[in-house]
C-alpha cells in the first residue's frame, strides 16, 4: 500500500533554508541535499510503519548523507512530515516544536 504525502508549510521553509545553506558551500552538495531529500520522503509513502515511534506519533527518518532527520506522523493513507530538523538540535526543542 502507497501513502500519500503532505509537508506542512514549515518543512518547505526548513528545506529551502538547508538548500540555501549547502548551496553557500557547493552547487553540487545543496542539489545532492535535494535530491536525497525527496528520495527519503519518497520511501516513507512506501513503508511509513517500517520507522519506530520516537515521541508520541511522531516517527522519524534520517537522511542518508546528511545530518537532518524527517518527522512524521500516519493518518489514514497519508505520511505527514511536520518537521525537517538538523541532527544536532536539542532534542527537547525538537519534541517542543512536534507538540504545537
């Protein structure tokens, strides 16, 4: 079974602001960063339930390359991504952030 897929509008912001930043340091790293991106977004639709719960409802995917991981959520047939957060945040911000 497929799942859609939604971002909430702060991810595209989280994600153009990381494409901005790796874009500073390399062309080729900031659409490296895109590409794997939407590649990870991509396999969650395949198989959300494959990631462990790590607060409350949230699941998370890492991204491969790079430090960023996904969170989402699963209601019905859609993947919900609410946050595309750097791996050296504060965790406690992170789950601060998932609970508005």
């Amino acid at each position: 079974m497929r799942y859609s897929l939604q971002f909430l509008p702060e991810v595209e912001d989280d994600v153009m602001a990381a494409y901005v930043w790796y874009n500073a340091k390399a062309d080729a790293i900031a659409e490296d960063f895109l590409r794997v991106f939407y590649a990870s977004a991509y396999e969650i639709t395949q198989y959300p339930l494959l990631y462990l719960k790590v607060h409350k409802n949230f699941r998370r995917r890492l991204i491969r390359q790079f430090p960023y991981a996904l969170y989402f959520t699963i209601n019905n047939n859609t993947v919900i991504v609410f946050g595309l957060f750097h791996c050296a945040r504060n965790p406690m911000f992170i789950q601060s952030t998932l609970q508005r």
